[in-house]
C-alpha cells in the first residue's frame, strides 16, 4: 500500500516512542492522524507537539486490553474522518527480568492483556472497516524478541511470537478477502524509547536492581540502537514495499537467521 496525503491512520501507544514516531513519519506523508493511549497527559503532550508541527490530530484515550474501549476508538475515527487507511496496533509494556519459573501470574495476564489482546482487540474493530472500504493496512509492533529467544522476558517474547504468527496468518486472510488488503509486522531491535520507565508508571515492571535505566545502557551491552523515527521510517517502507516483516536493527537478521536455520537443521531431510 502507498502511504499518501489525506489518508488516515490510527496509532496506538502514541503518546511515546516507537508510537510517537510512527505519527510523526504519518504526518510528514500528509497522513491524518488518531492518536491513542492509556496515558492521557503524554497523549496530550504528544498531539500538541504533532499539532505545532502542522498535523491534523484527533485524540482518543483508550486501553487496548479492553475491546470496548478500541471499539470507541475506531468509532470515533468514523466520526472524525470517515475513513480508516492504516492501523497501527503499537501500545505495550515490558515484563520483569527473571527466568521463566519465576515469573508472577500477573505479569503474564498484563502482557497476554495489552501486547496479544491489544492487537486482536484491533484487527476486530478495524477489519471490518478496512474490508468494506477494499483497502487498508495493519502495522503490527512486535520485536525482533519475537524472531528468536530472549532468556529473561518470556512474557515478553511469547506475545511477540504470538503476534508475528497472528500478522503472518491476518495477511493471508486479508488477502483472501481482497488483494488490496494486507498487514506487517515490525519486529525492531534495540529503539531509544523509555519503554522501562512508561512500564514502570503503567505498574508493569518495578525497575528492579539490575534493569537498566534506559534502552541506551542495553544498548552499551549489545549494540546499537535505533531512534523511534528511523524505527516508523523502516516500517512505512517495509509496508509500501509489500513486505510482511520489517525487522530493522543491529544483529537482528543474524538473530532471526540462526533460529530458522535451527527449526531447519531440526527438519527431517526431503
Ligand atoms: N523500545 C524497544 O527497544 C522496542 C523494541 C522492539 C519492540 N518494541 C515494542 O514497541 C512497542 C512500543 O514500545 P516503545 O518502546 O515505543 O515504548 P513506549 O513506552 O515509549 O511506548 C509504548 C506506549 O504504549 C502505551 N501503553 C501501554 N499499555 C497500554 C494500554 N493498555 N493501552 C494503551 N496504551 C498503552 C504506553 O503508555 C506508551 O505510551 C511495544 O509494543 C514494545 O514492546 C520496543
């Protein structure tokens, strides 16, 4: 799908990071843009900077654990603009470092909540908007953690492997439905956000002895990092290529390839 002046897309997760990113690469393509979010202050900060900048901006708050609520949030994109181009299911929250057998049953519910849920509780308001127009797009945010194994996030990484198979199998559907329709995983490395610190306030993480304090200091220990822009830039291109996956960061392809050739080393031989 081409990303063009006077469509329409709706973001979650936009009031920080790899969100906020995505509107701002939207809004210099001319996008219209609904901005959502649990937090409603950075929400709020968010579009008023979008909105300095010249972009058309509507606001809706909303939890995307709860269908109800991202059912009102596609709503009121109708009412707002009539039509819906784009859907990024993007919002989410990190879990706690620790091995599997010692992670909370809690921590499983909020992750399976906002970063599987979140996204089926998209795809079900949105799809049947995008189906009756013939055309549109769902950018899925999962993690380069949903390509290979990340030893201490099995919250985490479970849901990002979810969600990649979830986008694997939506693009079949959708283009069983019509070729014009379609959707795209994003599965980055490292990306500057304070993802740490937005989970910490959401009660999802405690920030325990050991987190690091930012993106950047795991970034000192495994590589480079990419800006949340350069994150929405490597999306908007995998999507306007036709590509299913973006996957942009240090080390990620490498990461992705071993586990493939793994599960195909484990294959039995034709
Ligand atoms: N930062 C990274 O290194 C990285 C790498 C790969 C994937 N990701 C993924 O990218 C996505 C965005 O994360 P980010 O790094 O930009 O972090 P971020 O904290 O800057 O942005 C996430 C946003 O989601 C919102 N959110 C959380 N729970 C919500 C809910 N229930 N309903 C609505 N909004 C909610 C937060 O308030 C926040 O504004 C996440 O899904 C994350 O897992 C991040």
């Amino acid at each position: 799908m081409r990303v063009e002046k006077e469509q329409v897309a709706v973001v979650t997760g936009a009031a920080s990071g790899i969100g906020y990113g995505l509107a701002e690469a939207l809004a210099a393509r001319g996008v219209r843009l609904v901005l959502s979010d649990i937090r409603e202050d950075g929400l709020a900060e968010a579009a008023a900077s979008l909105k300095a900048a010249g972009a058309e901006v509507v606001t809706v708050p909303a939890d995307v654990r709860d269908q109800s609520s991202v059912t009102a949030l596609a709503d009121r994109t109708m009412t707002a603009y009539g039509r819906v181009d784009l859907v990024c299911n993007n919002a989410g929250v990190v879990s706690p470092a620790a091995p599997l057998w010692e992670q909370r049953a809690d921590t499983w519910e909020l992750m399976i909540g906002v970063k599987l849920l979140g996204v089926v509780h998209g795809v079900t308001a949105f799809a049947p908007l995008l189906i009756e127009r013939g055309t549109g797009h769902f950018l899925n945010t999962a993690s380069s953690g949903g390509l290979a194994p990340l030893p201490d996030r099995t919250p985490y990484t479970t849901t990002m492997h979810a969600v990649i198979g979830l986008t694997e199998t939506l693009d079949v559907e959708l283009k069983r439905v019509a070729p014009t329709l379609g959707a795209t995983v994003l599965c980055p490395g490292l990306v500057d956000t304070p993802l740490g610190r937005n989970s910490a306030a959401l009660g999802a993480i405690e920030l325990p002895p050991g987190t690091p304090a930012s993106m950047r200091d795991l970034a000192a220990r495994n590589g480079g990092i990419l800006t949340p822009r350069e994150t929405a830039e490597a999306a908007l291109t995998a999507i306007e290529s036709g590509h299913l996956h973006a996957a942009p960061g240090t080390g990620v392809t490498e990461r992705a390839r071993a586990r493939v050739n793994t599960l195909l080393n484990s294959l039995p031989a034709t």
